[in-house]
C-alpha cells in the first residue's frame, strides 16, 4: 500500500483474497502468527489508519490523489473474516455466476 499510495490515484486489485483472508481459527500460538500478523495489517490499510496522514499545511481533507481504492476477488466469500468483510472495509459485494450457454457461445465468438 505504500507503493500504491505513491502512485495515487490508483487501483490495488487482490486476487484470492480468501489466502490473505480466511476467517481467523482461535488464538492458537506459534504458525498462524504471520498469518495474523498481516491480516492485521491489511485490515488496517483498508481502515486508512495507515494512510490518512494529512500533508503538512492541509487541514486534514484528503486530496482525490491520495485515494487509493482497493478491489478483491474470491470464490470463497464465505469464507473471509468477519472483521474483513464488514462496513467500511468491503463496501460492495458483486456476484459474478457463471455464464449461461447464450453468453459462452457470445464470450466464444469475441
């Protein structure tokens, strides 16, 4: 995200977002602590917690070259932590099915 916000206004896409963030299984110690660890993080920048630093002179507004909008892609949504999938964090679920016979043979013919 530090990468991205250098070159906001820009699009972070993350693919099978459920690898990064599967629901959290208890507190066990040890192998999981990485894992946590950056889910933490994660959460934290869509949050903005760790973006949000207002340049010097500025009343705190955030200027539409700082925006940086993430966009994800699952095909385990059920699977996703909660505190992941909440309100303003995943703003929007979009739903994409599989297509039917009329729309492979149109994707075909492209």
């Amino acid at each position: 995200y530090e990468q991205a916000r250098s070159c906001a206004p820009c699009i972070v896409f993350l693919d099978e977002l459920d690898a990064l963030g599967a629901a959290r299984q208890g507190s066990a110690p040890g192998g999981n602590q990485e894992y946590a660890q950056t889910l933490n993080q994660l959460l934290l920048e869509l949050d903005g917690i760790e973006s949000r630093t207002p340049a010097a002179g500025t009343e705190g507004d955030i200027d539409a070259s700082q925006f940086v909008v993430t966009i994800a892609a699952t095909n385990r949504y059920d699977c996703l932590d909660e505190a992941l999938v909440r309100p303003g964090r995943i703003d929007r679920v979009v739903i994409v099915g599989l297509p039917n016979f009329a729309e492979r043979v149109a994707t075909l013919q492209i």
